[in-house]
C-alpha cells in the first residue's frame, strides 16, 4: 500500500493547509500591526508599560486565534493513527 492509502483524504489535507496559511497570516499580520501600534503610539515612562498592556490584550486575542487555526490545520495534515 502506498503512503497515500494510508493517510487522510487529500481535500482533508488541503483544508488542513489553507487553515495553516490563515493561522500564519493571522499570527504575521496581527502582531505587525500589534508591533506598529506599540512603536508609533511609543510613551514614555509609565504610559509606555500601559500601552504594551493594551497592545497585548488588544492584538494578543487574534494572534492566539490565527496559532489555535495554525494548529488545527497542522492537526488535519498529520495521517491517520492506525
């Protein structure tokens, strides 16, 4: 039998892809643009520890969201226990 009678359906591979290529655009996007509002807003002193504050909770949410849709796409490319 070849690797491929082994393995998960090839459209269930694919989505599992697409779903990895989301994840990482998510993740990329999102903590650039996270990364953005941190530098261009910068304070100085105690408004800087307030602003990383707010920038993490505010762009942490999406970047977990595209790592748990990276991770379910990695899980639907990954073949079939035996």
């Amino acid at each position: 039998m070849s690797s491929d009678q082994n393995g998960r359906d090839p459209v269930v591979r694919l989505f599992g892809a697409l779903l990895m290529g989301v994840g990482v655009l998510m993740m990329t996007l999102c903590g650039l643009c996270s990364l953005a509002a941190l530098v261009f807003t910068g304070g100085s002193g105690s408004e800087a520890g307030g602003m990383l504050l707010l920038v993490l909770v505010i762009g942490g949410v999406p970047i977990a969201v595209g790592f748990g849709i990276f991770w379910l796409g990695r899980w639907l490319r990954r073949p079939k226990a035996r």
